[in-house]
C-alpha cells in the first residue's frame, strides 16, 4: 500500500503502473494486503534518511520492509522525479536475511547510521538530542534571531556553534 498525492492510502500495482484506491483495490481487484503497515511509533531519536531510486530492484522490496517492520508511524517518504528520499525513525528492528539485504540499502544511506547484527537492523540518527539551561531574555532572542532567519531555533544554534568551533 501507497500513498497517493493527497497522502491517501491505497494500492499502487507496478505492473500498469495504477494506483488504486483502497476500495477499488479490493472491490474491483480483489486486492488484500498482505500485512500491516501499522506499528507502535518508536522513541524519537532522530532520523537515518536514505535517497534510494525507484528503478533500483531493491526499492519496492525495501518499502515492504519498511511498512511491515517499522510501519508508518515511523518512516515519512518524499517522492523525488527518479528517487525517494526516506526518513526511517532512529531505532531497532528485526532483519532477517531473506527479508532483504543490507548490502544492498546501505549505498543509498545520506545521513546516519545503519548496522545489521544477530538479525536486527540498527539506524541510528547523526543528531544527538541535548538541552541547554539558558535565561529566558536570551532564548527570546535567539528565538527572534531564527524566525527572522526562517529556521528553527535548533538549526540556528547548530549553525552558530558550527562557525565558531571551524
């Protein structure tokens, strides 16, 4: 199962190339999904993110991975013209060697980390979340400072931190 356009769930059949509502799917297909894309969302740790084409053999495999193990509620997708760029929430889940192979997901990994052992995929994100006690008078105006700026107040620290520390 696929999203379409309007972020509305239903079958997408590669062979023609159709996207089918879920109705239409399994009134005028007979189609039934073969497992749930639904799993418990994960702790947010971050996010591993991966840009894998869609004419890669592995891609359509690798999404029911995903949808299977790791479920909706922890993988946000952008279709790009010849890719999808994938954001798979930081965490733990099974792997098994005929599911798919690592080998061949781990070339299209942009940001984080990805790890196969004892039958478990580990992605873990290259963010660390921390805190900082500050006055309120100065988290106002770096608040100011990032709006202005049209960023978060977390990507405006990073970006301040990181020219400094060069």
């Amino acid at each position: 199962m696929v999203r379409n356009e309007e972020n509305v769930f239903g079958f997408y059949l590669p062979n023609i190339q159709k996207w089918l509502t879920y109705e239409e799917g399994m009134k005028t297909y007979t189609l039934k999904p073969s497992y749930s894309i639904h799993q418990p969302p994960l702790d947010y740790k971050g996010y591993v993110e991966l840009q894998v084409p869609k004419n890669e053999v592995v891609f359509y495999p690798f999404i029911d991975y995903l949808y299977k193990n790791w479920g909706v509620e922890n993988v946000r997708m952008r279709e790009q013209d010849s890719s999808v760029l994938l954001f798979i929430r930081a965490g733990e889940r099974p792997l098994m060697p005929e599911m798919i192979s690592i080998a061949d997901i781990l070339p299209n990994l942009i940001n984080g980390e990805m790890h196969h052992e004892e039958g478990t995929l580990i992605l873990r994100s290259p963010y660390r979340k921390t805190s900082f006690e500050l006055p309120n008078e100065l988290l106002e105006k770096i608040s100011d400072l990032a709006k202005q700026e049209g960023i978060s107040i977390s990507k405006w620290v990073e970006d301040k931190l990181s020219s400094k520390i060069k």
